[in-house]
C-alpha cells in the first residue's frame, strides 16, 4: 500500500473540504492517506504541515494544495521541504490568479513547480497556462459524487435565483445584491437566496447595499449550510448565478449544474473553459449586473432555452463524476 502525504487547509467542518473529499477517493482505491492541517492559526497551521512533512518523509508522494494569494506560501516552504528528505511532491493547483502569480513572482513559483514530479491542474485553464510556462502538468478535475445530486428539469423560469459562495471580496456578493434589484423592476416577485460563510466582512456589506436598494426583503442569507441542506434548498430556485471576479473551476458551479440549475456567471478566470457560452452556462461581463440580469429575463422568456443549457450541463458535469476521476488518479499515482 502506497502512502500519501496530503497538505492542505482542513478547516471547513461543516462541508467536507477539497483536501478531504479526495483523500477519500484516495482511501477507496487503496492508498493510505494522512492529512496536514486543520489548524486555524496559521502560523501553527504552517508548523504543523512541516512536521507532518518530517514525520512523513519516507511517503511515496507528497500532495500539496496549491493557492494564488497568502497560501501560495505554505506550498512554497512545504515543497522545499520535501526536497529536502527527497520526497516526491505532486501541487494540486487551486487558485484562480495563479497564472498572475506565475507572472508576478516567477522565481519563487519556479522553486516549486520546477522541482514538482508533476503538478495537477482542476481546470484546462490551469492546464494551458502552466504547460505555457514549462511545468509538468496533467489533468484531473475536482470530483462530485454525481449520485448525490439529484437532477431537477426547470421547463419554466422564475426570478427565483440562487447564490452559493463565501462572501469575499473576490466573489463580488455585492454584484448579486444589485441583480435583484435590477430584476425587480420587471419582477416585482424576483428573489434572491444567498448562501456561504463571511469571510472578510462582505456580508455585513451585502445586507447594507440591500438595504439601501430597498430588496432586503427579497433577499435570503442563510450563512454556511451543509451540502446536503443547501442541495435540497436549491430545488426552490430556477437560476444558479456566479458573480465572481476572480475563479478557477468553482466546485459550486459544477454542483448546480449538475443539479439542474442554468447557470449564469462572470467570465473570469478558468469559467469560460468549464462553461460553454449558451450552450451550458451563460457568461457575462465581470461587475455587469445590467448584462446578468438581462440574460436572467432571457431565460424566463425563452424556457426552452434553459431546458437545453441544463441538459447539455449535466451531460458535461458526468465527466466529473467521482467514479472517473477516482480512475484518473489511480492511474496516475501508481505509474508516477
């Protein structure tokens, strides 16, 4: 049995996290998996990966998430640390500005994806712009338990639209806020329902901006919900919107799609290569909420039209099923 080293942010009790919905997938097929850290502080967060690395250095591989912005540098010291007692790494790469850090701080991502056995990209977005850059790179998208997800077929729309994200900066919450209000005009009855964790104070601002826009009461925000209770939820809702400025393949967008939900997102970052432009998503402008609430009124009046986005969606999103992707990394650890 093959052991593995998986270093990550383990920190999301009540939804299972990346780091743990694959370490499982990794356990099914028979590796043995040890996890590094669910530690909040991040200063211990950075020791405890460290030790786990010492204590696992005779691993056959070392897995390490891998993000654009403050945890760029947990992989950094990680992986040459790991250099250090000859252990094979292997990034997973997570973060939607990666390919600005590769621009930006060239020498530090060099340390790591040069010296890296092979990094593993969720997105072809991720795939092309690392590959361009010279680093090995194969791959393997994010898996979903597809059988968890049950496909509900919308033949007519509402203004009925639903949300799910932290609120973060980065996720532009404020942008949904302003969709409703705009969709309002048209539909006095349209609503909204927002679902995620603050993380930055950006949902102390939503509920501001909804006031202000006068839609507070048309506007839901449940907080973190386990996947199960959100998963239900979204059988009340018509339309899955994506407000994002900054993304790489949002596990949030492929888990509506394959709910059934149209989904109508910013094209920023890695979106447009998980979505196909009115084929099974609709792409909009970044901070265009006049852009995103028209293409919602077209898909209340053309409903035939969303029929087709949800079915080619979830035909898409099958490849992303936890059968194929468990095949897909078994292959891969066992023949690196």
């Amino acid at each position: 049995m093959k052991k593995i080293l998986y270093i990550g942010n383990n920190l999301d009790a009540k939804n299972p996290t990346t780091i743990v919905l694959l370490s499982t997938l990794l356990q099914e097929i028979g590796f043995e998996v040890n996890i590094y850290s669910n530690k909040k502080n991040k200063l211990l967060r950075l020791l405890a990966m460290c030790l786990g690395v010492f204590k696992y250095r005779k691993a056959s591989f070392l897995l390490i998430d891998t993000y654009s912005t403050s945890n760029f540098y947990y992989a950094l010291v990680v992986s040459q640390l790991a250099r250090l007692f000859n252990l094979k790494y292997l990034p997973i790469l997570h973060g939607g500005n990666l390919p600005i850090r590769l621009k930006n701080s060239l020498y530090l991502s060099e340390l790591i994806f040069k010296n890296a056995e092979l990094s593993v990209a969720p997105s072809n977005y991720l795939l092309q712009h690392f590959k361009s850059n010279g680093f090995k790179t194969v791959f393997i998208p994010n898996g979903i338990e597809l059988k968890n997800y049950p496909f509900k077929l919308r033949k007519t729309i509402s203004p009925k639209l639903l949300w799910v994200r932290a609120f973060d900066e980065i996720y532009n919450p404020q942008m949904a806020i302003k969709v409703v209000a705009l969709l309002k005009e048209t539909y006095p009855n349209a609503s909204l329902c927002m679902v995620g964790p603050d993380k930055d104070g950006s949902l102390t601002n939503a509920k501001m901006l909804a006031k202000e826009l006068g839609v507070q009461n048309s506007i839901e925000f449940t907080g973190l919900l386990d996947k199960k209770k959100w998963i239900k939820k979204s059988e009340e809702f018509d339309v899955f919107i994506n407000t994002t400025n900054i993304d790489n393949t949002p596990v949030s967008v492929i888990e509506a799609m394959a709910l059934g939900l149209p989904v109508i997102s910013t094209n920023v970052g890695g979106i447009s290569y998980l979505i196909d432009a009115k084929i099974d998503g609709i792409l909009v402008e970044k901070n265009n909420e006049t852009e995103m609430a028209n293409a919602i009124i077209n898909l209340i009046e053309n409903p035939i039209k969303a029929v087709n986005i949800a079915n080619n969606a979830r035909q898409k999103v099958a490849n992303f099923d936890s059968v194929v992707v468990k095949e897909e990394w078994r292959k891969l650890l066992e023949n690196a």
